[in-house]
C-alpha cells in the first residue's frame, strides 16, 4: 500500500500516516460560518482537503474514509441578517428567518464547492442540530473541574490544561500577550473562553442547565467531531488563522474531556490565500467570492489548476495571469484526453507526489510528463484523481471546438520543432514557429513544456502544409 506522509503541526515534522483503523480513515475539517458568500480564500481549504480525500480514498478505498467539514450556523452576523429581514416585513419568527439565511448561505456553498470539483464530505454537520451533545459535554467539562459558571456564562479554566499552547509551540502567557483577549468581570483569567452564553429574548438560544443561551464557536468542533468520528480519530484540518485560538481551544475542551483518548492525531493547517500579491480585503478592493469568479466565466477548474499550483503549506497567490496559464494547460489536455476512454490507470509518479505530504505542485509537473509522453488515459485517470475532470470533458473546454486530428498535428509538430532545435536544424525550427503563427496556433514556451491556443483566424488547411 502506498504510504502517506504529512507534516503535522503539532510535532512539527513530516510523518508516516498510521490511521489508527485503516478501515475507517477519519477526517475532520472545519467548516464555514455561513452568514455570506465563500470568498475565494474559503476555497483553500475546501480545495486542499479535498484533494487530500482524493488521496485516502484511493489508497484506503472509497467505503473506508469518513471526512466530516462542519457548518458553523451561530453567529452575530446570521442572527443581524435574519433581524434586518424581520424590520423590513419578512414574514416568520427569528428563528425561522435565521434558519432561512443559513440555509441559502448552505446551498450557495455547497453550489460552489461542487463546481470547483470538490467531493461532498461524508458528514455536513450543522452546528444547531447539535446542540444537546454541546450542552453533555460542557456539563461533563464542570463535572471535572475545568469550566465553570459565571453569571449566565461557561467559561473554559485555561490553566488547568497543561497542554494548552502546545500545538502552536507557545507558553499561555505568551498568548495572553499576543492575543486580543477579552476581559470580562466575571472570568477567573482573561485567557478563559467561553462555552456558553446568555442568549437575549431577540437572539436565537437554546435551554440549558445555565439558562437559555447559546455555544461558543469553539466547543461546536469538540462535539460534532466526537459525535460522528469519536473522541479519537486521525486528520484535523483548517487554514493557518484556526491555530490559535481555535485549535488550541479544541484540543483543551476535547483533551480534558478524554484525557485517554489522543483527539485528533495529525492537525493540518492549510496557508493563507492572497490576491495579486496583496491580503484580500473588502478595504482593498480586491475581495471576490467564488461566486463571482465562476460568474465572471472563470471555470471551477481553473480554479481548482490555479490552487493546486501551490502547495498548501506556502503562501498563495491568486492572480489573473495564472488563471489565464490554467485555462490554456487545461484545455489542451482536454482536447487530449478526448482520445482516451477511462480505463487508464492512475499514474504513480502522481500518487506519490500526493503521499508526499500533499505535493500538488510536483503532481502537475507529473501530468505534464503525462502529456509529452502521450499518454492519454494515464493523463485522463490522474486528472480525475486530482478533482480536475468529472466524467465528461467540461462544456467550457469546447468553447473554440478542437478536432482531434488537429490536436494530434500541432503536438506532432510541436516534438519535430524540438527535435529540430535539438539537432540544431534551425532552418526547419524557424519554419514550423513562423507556420504556426500563420496558421493561428499560439504557443506558449513555458518551463515545465509547452502549451498552445487556437486564436478564432486558425487556418487548418495552413497548419497541415507545415507538415
Ligand atoms: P471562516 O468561515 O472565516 O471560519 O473560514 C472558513 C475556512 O476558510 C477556515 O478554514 C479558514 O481558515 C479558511 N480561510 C479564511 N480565509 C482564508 C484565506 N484568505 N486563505 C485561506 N484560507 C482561508
Ligand atoms: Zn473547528
């Protein structure tokens, strides 16, 4: 069986993946707060945790992997949409109106997620449906003396978890001085979280043994990953910015809560995205949602190819340039793969660069390989793998229709010119570069191989006199 390594944050190596049941690989990711559109940086780890389900299923089995990615339906935002619909005349309870706007926000997701070829994780859980395991575990958390009560709140006692800070390799008193902590009266120690709160009577709350309130954001995570994969499992991922205070906030409520069991083995933090080099940001006039993107006639595809080019522990930047590069790769693969059926296999070299700790840019040089060594079904199978094709070619691929006789001639031609300009036939080199200008091929030279265009003038008849 193929061995996976991952970088775990949490010894800081890269290590070999030992599920604790390979016949039931488990992952958990955290999901959405869905109060508004994914912005394109919701995609990331959307993308990269995908790709890393990709990889366990077709290692493990499809049947033996169990990815579970909350909705986080609990929020201030939610709650001032629902309140401004209800001003305005919208018909139905606060509740029924909240329960509206995360639904909508729950579909958008789930629309775009899907056109980005990202797979349905095995569990959705929705926050709100959980919140009687919230209130067990909370109540569990007082029982052992590390939460306690405080005018209406729970608030989570920091320093009676020695662990607490250990993933981010930082001291408790280190965060309190990095981290904006909010002082309340009522808090033994700033650095205490909360796990419950008050609700108003015009906010959505839930009855509990410390009267009607609502869960704080960090225990949702604690209770629905031990209910659907248990107090131990194997992969916790998210972006970077969930370290601290999140993650850290996790581990302590799930650790003092089963202090036998390990929680999550491997914790995985996916960097941050950026745009044209600058931090997205409504302020900066560069933040769009997915939505946009894929409205503005960007295909999914691409910007899952655009993605994939980075790895997911670098930084990333999304820039207009590199969507126009995936377009143009992906495409002509495209025209490629139409020659072969799906009965290929997936390539090795491809798998491998995945069980490196996620490698998807030494994949794609993979499936460069494939292209220059013409293997179709190869290329189509470990597209498939990578989340790049569905069972059809995409319709977008199709926009400048390309035979195959065609495809096949430019990247006949495109190996003599090589050839050519290997045994120094400069002559015959310049002929067939100056043809495919004439005939409106456009090739783009680039270092991992060349890739080519039609532009609308294409003159078959002028490509095939360059033979
Ligand atoms: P949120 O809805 O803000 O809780 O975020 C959902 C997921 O998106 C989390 O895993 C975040 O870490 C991730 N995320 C948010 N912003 C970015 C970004 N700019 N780049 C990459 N991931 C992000
Ligand atoms: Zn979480």
């Amino acid at each position: 069986m193929t061995e996976i390594r991952l970088y775990n944050t949490a010894t800081r190596s890269k290590q070999l993946f030992k599920p604790l049941d390979p016949n039931n690989v488990r992952m958990y990711v955290c999901g959405p707060t869905v109060y508004d559109r994914a912005h394109l940086g919701n995609a990331r780890p959307v993308i990269v945790f995908d790709t890393l389900y990709r990889l366990l299923r077709h290692v493990h089995g499809p049947d033996h992997v169990t990815y579970v990615r909350n909705f986080t339906d609990v929020d201030d935002k939610i709650n001032a949409t629902a309140m401004a619909r209800r001003q305005a005349g919208a018909p139905g309870s606060l509740e029924q109106l909240v329960r509206e706007r995360s639904d909508e926000t729950i579909r958008w997701y789930r629309e775009d997620m899907d056109r980005l070829g990202a797979l349905r994780p095995t569990h959705e859980p929705r926050a709100t449906e959980y919140i009687d395991q919230m209130v067990a575990l909370i109540a569990d958390l007082i029982a052992k003396g590390h939460a306690y009560e405080a005018e209406g709140h729970v608030l989570f006692r920091v320093r009676s978890y020695a662990g607490y800070g250990r993933l981010s390799g930082r001291s408790v008193d280190d965060m309190i001085a990095g981290a904006r902590v909010e002082v309340a009266p009522f808090k033994e120690d700033p650095m205490d979280f909360v796990l419950w709160k008050p609700s108003g009577d015009d906010l959505p709350g839930w009855g509990s043994p410390w009267g009607r309130g609502r869960p704080g954001w960090h225990i949702e995570c604690s209770a629905m990953s031990q209910e659907l994969l248990g107090t131990s499992f194997d992969i916790h991922g998210g972006g970077n910015d969930l370290q601290f205070p999140h993650h850290e906030n996790e581990i302590a409520q799930s650790m003092c809560a089963h202090p036998d069991a390990g929680f999550a083995q491997v914790w995985m933090h996916n960097e941050m995205l950026q745009v044209e080099g600058k931090k997205m940001s409504k302020s900066l006039g560069n933040f769009f949602t997915v939505h946009d993107l894929l409205a503005q006639g960007v295909p999914g595809e691409v910007i899952r190819f655009v993605f994939l080019g980075t790895h997911y522990r670098k930084p990333m930047d999304w820039t207009a340039e590199k969507a126009q590069g995936a377009r143009r790769t992906l495409k002509k693969w495209y025209a490629e793969i139409a020659l072969a059926d799906g009965r290929g296999e997936v390539d090795a070299g491809v798998v491998a660069s995945l069980a490196n700790d996620l490698n998807t840019p030494e994949a794609i040089s993979k499936l460069h390989d494939l292209s220059a060594r013409q293997d179709w079904h190869g290329l189509r199978a470990s597209l498939r793998l990578l989340g790049l094709i569905g069972r059809n070619v995409p319709d977008w691929a199709g926009d400048s229709p390309v035979d195959a006789n065609t495809t096949a001639l430019i990247e006949a031609l495109l190996v003599e010119r090589a050839e050519a300009r290997r045994n120094k036939d400069f002559a015959r080199a310049d002929q067939l570069r100056d043809g495919f200008v004439t005939a409106g091929v456009i090739i783009m030279d680039g270092a991992e191989g060349s890739t080519w265009d039609l532009t609308p003038e294409f003159d078959k008849s002028t490509l095939e006199a360059l033979k």
